[in-house]
C-alpha cells in the first residue's frame, strides 16, 4: 500500500508479526536510518497504540498494546457508534484511507491568523487544478469577498500555516507529514472559498458564508479538482454543525467516481467551541498514525461520527 507513513506500515507489520525489535523492524520494513523506527514506536507507545517490553533475548519488542484500538485487528469499519444516544450508521470504508496519494483531505479555516514577516508568494493555487470556467468564477468571487471585508494581502502566507486556532495548533505537525506523504489537503476557506494547504493567503477577518460562492461553487470546485487528480478516497474533517457541513454535505462526489467518502465530525459537547476544533486536530495526528478508528478518542474524551458521502 503505497503513501503510507512509517507509523501505519510498523503497525501493520506488528499485527502480523508481533514481538518484533527495533532493528528487525527496520530491515524488514527498508527504513533508514534504524533510529527513524526506535523514534516511531517510542511515539506510538506513548500513545498507547503499542507496548515496548524487553523480550527474551534482551532487546526491546514491539506489540501491539492490550485494549488499544488496533488490538482487535479491525480490518473495517462495519458500525459506526458514538455515545448510546447517537445515530449509528453502517458503513464499508475505514477510517483510514487505502492510499494517502490519492485521498482528499478537507478541513476548515480557522478565524485566528498567524502574521510573518517573510512573504511567501510561491505556491500551487487550486485554480491550476480546475476547469477554466470553474477557475474563473472561483476568481471573481474571491474579488466579491475582498469588496465585503478588509483583506491584507502584502504578505502571502501558505493556508496551512497562515491559519491557527485550536485546530491547527493540535493538528499543524499532522498536516505537514500527511502532506509529505502525498495527501491532497484542501481548506475551505471564508475569504478564499477553497484553497490548497500550500496555497499562498493573506490575512482576512471572515466566516465561512454560502452564498458568498453561489451555484454551488465550492462543492463543484472540490469535484473538478478531485476528478483532475484522480482521487480515490475523501476525508473531511469539521464540526458537525455550521456552514462548512453544510457545504461538505451538498458535494456529489460520486461525480469523480469516489465512493470512499466520509465526513467526520466531532461528537457534540459542552465547550465544543474550542474542543471540537482541537478534536479535529487530534484527528489529523491519529490518521497519521494509522490509529484513526471508531473507537478513538481524543483527549477531551470525544470521539468521530462518520457521515458517508
């Protein structure tokens, strides 16, 4: 399975073969340099996913941790429950995706910004990845939302690093391997519409509105752009309530040829203004490692409902 991170192939070897020590992970997995998998499994034990004990001969072994959420071996995710009370729903796709490479990762802006004083003008922009006509009308509707509210463009900062909150200072380090490791990350955005992670922003003071971006541009934005790379899998990230569902739920993306999409949303809680966005970013980190599941949960205790696509 290509486009997957060290964390997710070491935990796919030890369900198949547990007990195994750092250095006999490394040759069988073609990791280099030996230290990179003394780093991960350190990491993952830290997070409970696996157990490190001195085995027989004295080294260090690897397994995976009694009652973690890979313990059972989950090969699918066949229910989907959050609290007793939730709607449960069946479902076929895992959530983590087969390929990284070819998954559509969505997430919401964030209405904090992060102000540098290196302008950063290169990057992709999402209009190179669309139709003509779909690039254009994304344009003139970023022109009527800069005529809306005050927009600081002298210094262009990447999405992804332009945008801060509790999502992104949980999930920023998530965002940046999962990209490393291929994933295609987009980010709706309220002065922008929709962007790329790497694409250049500026600064804006903006929630994300609907009718800012008429005709269902951003939902047929994201299928055009989904269509041109060819992606298999989609996994959307955001809370469960306000307009970036809204516009998550209205996408076709069946348009592309996708039938491996899920919209994941937070469990509702008290306190979900800061907990549900820092529940998100968790999420991005446990999809990194390969421990994105039904039964994760963050820290703040809240687990994922799945809404196929």
């Amino acid at each position: 399975m290509s486009g997957q991170t060290h964390s997710q192939r070491i935990i796919a070897l030890l369900l198949q073969k547990p007990g195994l020590d750092d250095d006999e992970i490394a040759k069988q997995l073609g990791i280099e340099p030996r230290q990179t998998v003394n780093q991960v499994c350190r990491h993952l034990a830290t997070n409970g996913v696996l157990q490190r004990e001195r085995g027989a001969t004295g080294k260090i072994v690897n397994n995976i941790a009694v009652g973690s959420a890979l313990s059972a071996k989950p090969a699918q995710v066949s229910r989907v429950t959050s609290r007793p009370n939730a709607t449960q729903r069946d479902f076929d796709s895992p959530f983590i995706p087969e390929e990284f490479a070819k998954t559509l990762l969505v997430i919401p802006c964030s209405g904090e910004k992060r102000n540098f004083d290196v302008v950063g003008r290169d990057g992709p922009a999402i209009a190179q990845s669309l139709p003509k006509d779909i690039a254009v009308e994304l344009m003139k509707a970023r022109e009527c939302a800069k005529s809306l509210v005050p927009f600081d463009e002298r210094r262009l900062v990447p999405a992804w690093q332009r945008y801060d909150g509790s999502l992104y200072e949980s999930g920023r380090n998530a965002l940046a391997d999962l990209m490393a490791a291929g994933m295609h990350v987009i980010i709706l955005s309220g002065g922008y519409g929709v962007v790329l992670a790497q694409e250049p922003i500026g600064s804006y003071n903006a929630r994300l509105v609907p009718s800012w971006w008429p005709n269902r541009l951003i939902e047929r934005a994201l299928v055009a752009y989904a269509q041109h790379h060819e992606i298999a899998s989609v996994r959307a990230f955001v809370s469960a309530t306000g307009p970036y569902a809204t516009v998550l739920k209205r996408v076709r993306w069946g348009e592309a040829g996708i039938d491996d999409a899920l919209m994941l949303t937070p469990e509702p809680e008290p306190g979900g203004m800061r907990r549900s966005p820092a529940t998100q970013g968790q999420a991005l980190a446990a999809l990194r490692d390969g421990v994105l599941s039904p039964a994760w949960r963050s820290s703040y205790g809240l687990g994922l409902i799945a809404h196929a696509g």
